[in-house]
C-alpha cells in the first residue's frame, strides 16, 4: 500500500515538472511558440514565426522590439531589430 502511494507520488511530481517547465504544453499546441524563419534556405534570425497556442493565442513581441509583418490563421510572422533569444519564451 505504501509503495502505491510513493509510485503516485512521484509521477504527480513528474507530471506537475513537465508542465512547469512549458515544453510539453508546447509541444502539445496548448501554448504560443516561435522560432527563427527560414528565408531562402537560411535561417534569418531577425525574423520570427510564430504558432498560434489553443490557451494562450498569438504570442506579442512587441516588447522585444518587433513588429508584425504577417498574421495568417495559424502563423504569424514578426521581424525583430536583433535576433530574440530564443531560451526566454515569449509572453501572450
């Protein structure tokens, strides 16, 4: 009974690590994510595309000093005075 518990227990944490770090709830298409685009075979790293997220939208970079060139249904695509780095993930 005890080893139920502890197995419940450490999956839960698991569980509650995974979405805390994002990657998954991006992967899934639940949060707004970006990357470089690709422009002629070569990744323009001033130029961003982002993906739409079923909770949180369309992300805004404006705050990082971009702005918006395209928005389709699905994609937007924003050009950036300098590359945004992509580690911080943008806010929506």
């Amino acid at each position: 009974m005890l080893l139920k518990i502890l197995v419940v227990g450490a999956l839960a944490i698991g569980l509650m690590a995974a979405i805390r770090d994002g990657r998954v709830l991006r992967d899934a298409g639940l949060l707004s994510s970006c990357s470089a685009a690709v422009v002629n075979g070569k990744q323009d790293t001033t130029l961003e595309s982002c993906s739409k997220g079923r909770l949180n939208g369309f992300p805004d970079l404006t705050n990082k000093s971009c702005v918006l060139v395209s928005a389709r249904p699905k994609r937007q695509y924003w050009r950036c005075e300098a590359p945004v780095v992509s580690s911080q993930s943008p806010t929506g």
